[in-house]
C-alpha cells in the first residue's frame, strides 16, 4: 500500500490496535489468525489546532487541499503517490479522516475527483516534497476490505 | 434508504453527503422548509457555514468557554420538574404527555434563552402553532406563517432589549458576543433561537413520553430506577437506542455517486438515515429488540466496545447540539416520576400516536396511579 515500505509507527494508537491482533493470534489456532491490517492513524493537538492523520502522507509525491481553506486553518489535506491516495492530513476537521482512512484502504484515485462539501475553487495537487525514500517496488499496490478484526482482508491491484 | 448501522455512521462521516435541501435534485417533499423569511439555520447547512455558526453558538452553550451553561439549568429544572407533578396531587390520572412532557421542554427553552416568565404563555401559543408544521396530519400554512412572523418579531424585541441590558442567559450571550469569530447577524439570531426551540421540542417531549411509556411496560426497571436512582444515566441512553424520538434523518443529499453496500447512490439523490432501524441492527447489538439499560454499565464484563453506541442524537458534524440538556431534561422527569408516582399504570396500552413519522411518539399518554409522593422541597 504504501510502497513495501517498512515503517516504524510511533503512535500509541498502533500499538493498541496491532497488540488486540498479536493477543488474538496468540490463543487462536492458525485457520483463525488474524493478519494486522490497520491503516495508520495518529493525532496530536498542537497550539489549539487539532491535527489528525490516516494513512502515511510521508510516501507522496503529491498533496491537494480537497475541503476547506489553509488561511483559516481548517482543512482536509489529501496525500497522493503515482495516482493513488496514500493519507491524509486534518486540521479542526477530524469529523473527516475516517471517510479518507477509508479511501485510503481502497487505494481510490489521486487527486480525488468527487464532489463533497466545503470544496476549494482550486483542487490542484501540488509536490509533496517529502524527502525520498528508496522505494523497492513501483507498480502494485494493495487493497484493504472489512471493518472487524476478523473480516480484515488485503488484495494485491497492479496497474 | 439506509437502516444499517456501519452504513449509516459510515454516511454521518462522509463529506460527499449535504444537508442543504438546495443541493435536492429529487422531491424535497417532506424537507422542512424553515421559517419564512429568514435564513437557513445551521441544521440545514454545510461547512463552512454550518461549522461557524455553530461554533459560535457553541462557545455560548458548553466548556471551555461557557462551562456550566447546562449545570447551571439543573437547579431549575428540577423546580420546573417538581412544580409539574405536584399538579398531579389529588388526582388518580393524567396525560403525561400534556401535563409533563410537553410544557416542560418550552419552560427549559425559555430559561435557556432568557425569556420572560409572564411572556411564557404567549410563546406557548406560537411554539404549538409553528410545530404543527412538522405534523402532515394539520399542515395548517396560514398559522404557522401567522406564528412564525410573530414570533420572528417578539424575539427581535428581545434580542434588543438583551442587547441593551444583557442577563445571564444565552441569547443575551450571543447578542454580546465578542468571540473571535464575529456576531450572528439579526436574521441569523433569529434562525438560530428558532431552531433550538423547534429541535429541542418536539424530541424531548418524545424522549419523556416514549420513556415512561416504557418503563410502565417494564415495571422490574421501574422498579430498580425508583430504588437506585443513578441507574436513570443507563435507561435515559438504552430510550434513545431502543425508542428513540428521532426516527429517521429525510434531509441528506448525495454530491456525487456514492457507493456503499454493494449499491450506487447516483448523485442529487435524496438519502434518508434510519437512525432507529441502526441502532437495533443485530450486527451492532446483541438482543437489539430487548430493553435493557445495563448494556449501558460501563462495569459490565464482555461488552463490545463500539457495542455501547446508539444513534439517537445523529453522529458526524451535525450530532445533536442539545444532547446535554436533553439528557438532563429526560433524568430529571423520568427519574421523579419513578420516584415520586405511587403504584403507576397505563390506561391504554398502545396509546395513540402522533402521525409524524420523523418523530415518534405518542400524542397522550393517560397514567393512573395511587398516590404521589411529596416533592423534596415541599
Ligand atoms: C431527546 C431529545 C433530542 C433528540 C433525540 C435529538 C436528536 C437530534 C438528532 C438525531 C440530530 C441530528 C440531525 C441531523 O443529523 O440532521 C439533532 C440535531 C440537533 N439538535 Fe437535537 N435532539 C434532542 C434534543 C435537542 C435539544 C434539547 C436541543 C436544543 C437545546 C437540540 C438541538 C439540536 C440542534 C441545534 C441540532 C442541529 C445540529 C447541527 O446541525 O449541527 N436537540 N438532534
């Protein structure tokens, strides 16, 4: 999903949620194993601003604004890589990420093309200019479905 | 049409979905159309309008800012509360919902809002009329304009006169309002006080009557809410899961083609929240068809941890603005009437109903009962 990457989630949320898995696995026999499957969320409050990630915006090439306005502080920041949405960044607009944790897991177009609420005028991407990171494979990605522990499943998409 | 929990959350979340009745392609048949004359209120608009609006009118109402707006309503409200059934002494039946659910949701609003006492019983008059504009069985144009148009100018009057001299309350709060964000203006004031008043009404009357139509059919609860009285935070949460008063949300609108559930909903088209049909999904709850407030005990053993949600008051950026004092307003009475009725019985069982069926519950409630206990007070 995000490039075959490994990557060292520091957030307690993945601790918390990759633990229930390793806890499930541990008692359970192999035909009911779980695999770890969650997109990476964190978040943090900072100065009076509530910011929230899903996702791993740090594997982009691109970043566009897709719902409210950078001056006002108040946004939703979608990231994208070769065409694909990998993360997403709130500012105040946590009420959103976990429909774009969700696009995240379906490996939905970048830039995103729907119509939603609270649009910008312009939704052009621009460079994410993240530094560069050795990427081993280009040209597949993963798919993520179901919501419970139990029903969460990976598909291997090439383009 | 969406009765499942997961997708309904789902949808509550999802920023292709409007709550602007403008952006209806389809029929808006049915879509409240708000007060003439004045401008959408924030429930039916989106960001950023929506969030402003309700920034602002949230600063007057909860912490940080205002930190004991609703606390500080609990002393009276009990006042208002016990006044209600000490009309009951003497008597062996009333109509709950008349004498009890219904005027104690106005006397809260006006308290709230800083009406004048004396000016309650014309308020009543306007509040009755323009409510009828959600029930399709009166669907009487003319009074509810007429109500409208003069309430829109009683309340002018007032946020002036609070502007002047502002008192403690909220509209006095929002007339003054220096915060960061700016005042409302006039006409947003107005939609403002409109829509607190209309969405804090007619629900909770609903909450309070479905709730002691309940309990009445669950006398073992009744019993152990009027021996411990704390177990009223767990029934006040399993009412809204299992007879909540807000059926469905019919005002939603699809900005682009949705896909969820294995279906498309094609883009302009009107989508309609089964909050009550969600919050009894079987894939969500264990027995969703039992009333049950110790699924609510958060020292229960084995609960699923997303298990203990409902959908009573909506979810997303438009959850309902009131809940806090909603909850209170439904402790409060269910919670004396448990106490303070002796032997209480339902004359008719079902009771008829209201026709709306947005809101449900019924439109009397005629209870019997031996004796009623003194209030603590007196
Ligand atoms: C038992 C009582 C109540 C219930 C069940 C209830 C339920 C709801 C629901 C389901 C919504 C969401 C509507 C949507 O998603 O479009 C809502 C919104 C709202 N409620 Fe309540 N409500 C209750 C009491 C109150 C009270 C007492 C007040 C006011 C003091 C209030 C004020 C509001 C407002 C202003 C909104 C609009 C919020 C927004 O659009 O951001 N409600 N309510």
């Amino acid at each position: 999903m995000f490039g075959y990457q490994f990557l060292a989630l520091e957030h307690w949320g993945n601790a918390v949620t990759q633990a229930e898995v390793a806890a499930h696995n541990m008692i359970s026999s192999q035909a009911d194993r779980w695999p770890h499957l969650a997109v990476p969320v964190f978040w943090s409050t900072q100065f009076g601003t509530e910011i929230k990630s899903t996702g791993v915006p740090s594997v982009a090439d691109s970043v566009v604004i897709t719902q409210g306005s950078v001056p006002d502080r108040r946004f939703v920041a979608a990231y994208g890589r070769q065409g694909r949405l990998v993360g997403a960044v709130t500012f105040n607009q946590s009420k959103w990420l976990e429909f774009h944790g969700r696009q995240v897991e379906r490996a939905a177009p970048f830039p995103p093309t729907y119509q939603t609420v609270d649009q910008p005028a312009d939704v052009r991407p621009v460079p994410a200019e993240f530094p560069e990171a050795p990427i081993p494979t280009q040209a597949a990605t993963v798919v993520v479905t179901g919501h419970d522990p139990s029903e969460r499943r990976a598909e291997f998409v090439t383009r | 049409m969406v009765s499942t929990y997961r997708e309904i959350v789902e949808l509550l979340h999802d920023p292709r979905v409007s709550s602007d009745p403008r952006n209806l392609t389809a029929s808006a048949a049915g879509v409240p159309e708000g007060v003439p004359g004045l401008p959408a209120s924030f429930l039916h608009l989106d960001p950023p309008e929506h969030d402003r609006l309700r920034r602002v009118v949230t600063r007057h109402f909860r912490p940080p800012h205002t930190p004991d707006r609703v606390d500080g309503l609990a002393p009276e409200l009990h006042k208002i509360v016990g006044g209600l059934i000490d009309g009951f002494v003497g008597r062996t039946e009333v109509d709950i919902v008349d004498e009890l659910a219904y005027p104690l949701p106005v006397a809260v609003i006006c308290q709230l809002l800083g009406v004048p006492r004396e000016d309650e019983p014309r308020f009543h008059v306007w509040v009755e009329s323009l409510l009828k504009s959600l029930d399709p069985d009166t669907g009487a144009a003319a009074e509810v304009q007429q109500a409208g148009t003069e309430m829109a100018q009683y309340f002018s009057g007032l946020i002036d006169a609070h502007r002047r001299a502002p008192g403690g309350d909220m509209l006095s709060a929002l007339a003054t309002d220096d915060g960061p964000e700016g005042q409302l203006t006039q006409e947003q004031l107005l939609s403002t006080s409109f829509l607190l008043l209309i969405a804090g009404h007619e629900t909770t009357v609903n909450l309070i009557a479905n709730g002691t139509l309940t309990l009445l059919r669950h006398p073992h609860v009744l019993e152990r809410l009027r021996r411990d009285p704390e177990m009223v935070f767990r029934v006040v949460e399993e009412l809204l899961r299992y007879e909540p008063p807000v059926h469905f949300v019919p005002w939603r609108t699809a900005l682009d083609d949705i896909e969820i559930a294995d279906t498309t909903m094609p883009k302009g088209s009107r989508i309609v929240l089964l909050l009550a049909a969600g919050s009894r999904d079987p894939d969500h709850v264990r027995a969703p068809d039992r009333f049950d407030p110790d699924r609510f005990d958060p020292d229960r053993f084995g609960l699923a941890r997303e298990g203990d949600q409902h959908l009573g008051f909506g979810g997303g950026i438009h959850y309902c603005f009131g809940a806090p004092l909603a909850r209170l307003e439904a402790q409060t009475a269910l919670g004396e009437l448990a106490r303070r009725l002796v032997n209480p019985r339902l004359v008719t069982d079902p009771p008829p109903y209201r026709t709306n069926p947005v809101l449900r519950g019924p439109r009397h409630l005629q209870v019997a009962f031996d004796d009623i206990v003194p209030s603590r007070e007196g």
